[in-house]
C-alpha cells in the first residue's frame, strides 16, 4: 500500500451556525455584544405587484413594490440588558436587584431601535460574512423564552427600517464578505 497525502483543501464557502453579533441603541448610543447567538436566520421577503392581461389573463408585468429584511436568532445569553432591550424596556435597579418594568404596549411603549451588526467567521478563519441594519426594531419574538431540558433559550426578531437620510444608496444596510467580488 503507498501512502500520500491528499490535496483537497476544506471549502473555503463552507459555514457554521456562529456568529457575534453587536447593537447600538439609538436611546444610549452604547455597543453591546448580546453574547451567545445560536441558530441565526436572514430573510429577504420581497412584495410584487402582478399584472395581468385582460384580455388573455396572461401575466405581463411584475412591479416591485417592497422589501423587508428580517434576522432570527437564539440567544442563549439571558441578561438583563438583553431582555431589556427585547421587551423594549427600562433597567432599574431596586434594592432586591435589577428590574425591568413591563409596561403594555398601549402605543406609550418605544420598542429598541438601533443598528445592529452581525459577523460571522467562515471554516478555517479564511474570510467574514457580515450583515449590518443601519436601523433596526428589536423585539422578542412571538414564541416564548423555553425553559426546559437544555440552555434557556430566547428568540429575537430583528426587522431592518430604512435609514434613508444617512445612507440613501444603501438605506437597510448591508451584506459585505471579506474577500473580493468574482464578477466572472
């Protein structure tokens, strides 16, 4: 039996569900790395307007109308900046510890606006993949903080606004990999 070495490299585009991902609330403007982000998801849910032809019923035209882009994430990192920022609340400290008062939202509640960036390493440390929301919506998502068998988990719903006044060629953000475009 000979033996040699193979030369196939692990692929470079190859990713794993990590990442950090930092927010900067426009309340405070402080950076905050919200610390153990598991299971991240992005969507792009584009709306389209279709035309039909009267006559035929055959499509002839779609219009873009909108975009919206939404992160989901776990954090596994339950703090009480975390939740603070989720629940669109206050930190006040009390004699028994810290608080967040659990207001309602009756229209009098300003849920945590800011931007929000997401960075995520590549196999082997060979490149970055990150996603920035000039300005975002944090909120907790409609499922529930799960106590149970494993870590305690908390999902966050985070919507990009648009930001027009600062950046109007990129007005929700933006995708960037650290590496050059092939635009072959």
């Amino acid at each position: 039996m000979e033996c040699q070495a193979c030369t196939e490299a692990i692929n470079q585009n190859y990713t794993l569900r990590t990442g950090r991902v930092t927010v900067c609330l426009e309340s405070d403007n402080v950076e905050r790395d919200l610390g153990d982000v598991q299971g991240l998801e992005f969507s792009n849910a584009p709306e389209f307007l279709e035309h039909f032809r009267g006559f035929d019923g055959a499509l002839d035209a779609v219009i873009p109308l909108r975009r919206e882009f939404t992160l989901n994430m776990t954090l596994h990192e339950i703090t009480a900046a975390n939740m603070a920022l989720l629940v669109g609340g206050t930190l006040v400290n009390t004699p028994s510890g810290c608080r967040i008062p659990l207001t309602g939202f009756t229209g009098d509640c300003a849920p945590s606006t800011g931007t929000m960036e997401f960075v995520h390493t590549f196999a082997c440390g060979a490149k970055t993949l990150t996603i920035v929301f000039w300005r975002a919506i944090f909120a907790a998502a409609e499922s529930t903080m799960t106590f149970g068998e494993s870590f305690l988990e908390l999902p966050v719903n985070v919507r990009a606004l648009p930001c027009d006044s600062l950046h109007p060629t990129e007005p929700f953000g933006y995708i960037e990999f650290s590496e050059e475009c092939d635009l072959s």
